[in-house]
C-alpha cells in the first residue's frame, strides 16, 4: 500500500491562458485534480491577486493561494508538492491539533471502536490532538482517507517495520 493523496487545485479570475487549458493542464499533472469551488479539502487556489474575497476566504479554510507563474512552475515540474497540514483535519473542528509528525510513520493499530468493535489496521499516523471534551485523538490516513482515533481506545500501536507496506 503507498499513500499519496491527491492534491486538489483550483482557479478564480483571469489568467494568461484560457481557463479550459489551464484545467487540462491540471487534469494532465500527476497526482492533482482541478476543482471548480474551494473548500476544506482545496490545496491549491491559482489567483492573479491575493486580495480578492475569495483569496481570502481560501487562505482562512487553509488553501495556499499561488501566482500563475508558481502554478506554471509546478505544471512544467510535474507535480503540485503537498502544501501542509492534511485539510480533512478541517472537518473536526472539535479538536485542536497540538502536534504535527515531522516525518509520518506508518504503524500498524489495534482499535475498539464506540462500539466495542476491535479491527486492526495499517495507518499512517500524522497528527495528535486534544478535543474540547478532554479526549486525546490522533490523526492518521486509513487506506488514504484522513481519520482520527481516539488514544484511550488504542489498544496497541506499533510502528511497521521496514516503514511503508507494500
């Protein structure tokens, strides 16, 4: 199993190059995907200007705002490089995001769900935070999608070795 998420990229106001070409050239970049709206989960806004409203509000959901020159950059190397903190964390607003993993490790977890159900799992653990009830959690992609385990219901967590499954 590799982990690699896709890197989400979306456009506001006029560009250089027609808006069809510069979706395509998205749409042709390993690894990104063009969006037509930003949300939580955008990485990316390509923006002629940074003091636009939508700018802004991009920038206040976590999306990092680029110049067309530095999405033409990131078109000619192949790649959008990852920008930062995984977004889904977005979706829990509940809890603080104390600690961010330098490197992310993967791990194999051992885990009693609310409902006492047990499952083992290879994660790959990001992220660790306190909820406003007190709860310690931490954040981890499952099979590439971003969830969060809360600590008292770990029952065992240990680091897989040799680092990434395959």
């Amino acid at each position: 199993m590799k982990f690699e998420r896709s890197v989400i990229v979306a456009i506001t106001g006029a560009l250089s190059i027609p808006r069809k070409k510069a979706i395509e050239m998205i749409r042709a970049t390993p690894g990104a995907h063009y969006s037509c709206r930003v949300t939580s989960h955008t990485d990316y806004l390509v923006s002629k200007r940074n003091d636009t409203i939508k700018a802004r509000n991009a920038r206040v959901l976590g999306t990092v705002v680029i110049s067309e020159e530095q999405f033409l950059t990131n078109i000619h190397d192949g790649r959008f490089p990852p920008s930062g903190l995984p977004h889904p964390k977005l979706s829990f607003p509940e809890i603080i995001w104390e600690e961010e993993a330098q490197t992310p490790e993967w791990c194999m977890l051992h885990y009693r769900d609310a409902g006492g159900e047990e499952s083992k799992r290879t994660i790959l653990a990001t992220s660790a935070g306190v909820s406003t009830s007190g709860h310690q959690y931490l954040g981890a992609y499952d099979d590439g999608v971003f969830k969060t385990f809360r600590v008292d219901r770990i029952l065992e967590m240990a680091p897989v070795e040799g680092g990434e499954p395959q």
